[in-house]
C-alpha cells in the first residue's frame, strides 16, 4: 500500500507545471541554445511566477520586436493557467 502512496505523490502535479511545460516548449522553440534555458517556478498564494533565463543573445529572440513575442507567451500562459486553476506571471531574465 505505501507504494501506492508514494506512486500518487510521484504523479501528482502542479497546476504551475503544466503552465511552466508550454513556457519551455515555446522558448526553446525560439532560441538558439536550448541548453542555456532555465526556469525557475515559484508557487505562492497568489499564483505562480516563471523565471526564464537563456544567453544572452536569445534574450532579443523571446522578447521580440517591441515585446510582442513575451506578450504572446505571457498570454498563452495566463490563458491555460486559467483553465488550471491558477494565476500565472512570466519574467525574462536575460
């Protein structure tokens, strides 16, 4: 039985999780180096924050031309944390 639980905690996800996923997926989508992105989730009573660093030269990329590509990112995730439950803010780090 206590395999069982453990399984559960093991498979049990964030709502964050799956907002962080489709931020990743996009990024790496539009950078250079994908082995330079990193994300950081931070979980807090009023939604989820997701930090995205990446080198130097593919910050331009995932801001765009005046930040309309992080505005559509920010949009997609605000819009599937929604359906999750969960508020959700996206940074660039550079």
């Amino acid at each position: 039985m206590t395999d069982e639980i453990m399984d559960q905690d093991v498979s049990e996800e964030m709502p964050s999780d799956k907002v962080a996923d489709l931020v990743e997926y996009i990024v790496c989508g539009l950078v250079d180096d994908e082995d330079a992105v990193s994300m950081d989730v931070t979980d807090s009573d009023e939604g989820s924050l997701i930090e995205v660093s990446c080198a130097a030269d593919d910050t331009g990329r995932i801001i765009g031309r005046r930040g309309r590509t992080i505005k559509a990112i920010r949009t997609l995730a605000r819009a599937l944390g929604q359906r999750v439950g969960t508020a959700v803010e996206v940074e660039v780090l550079g």
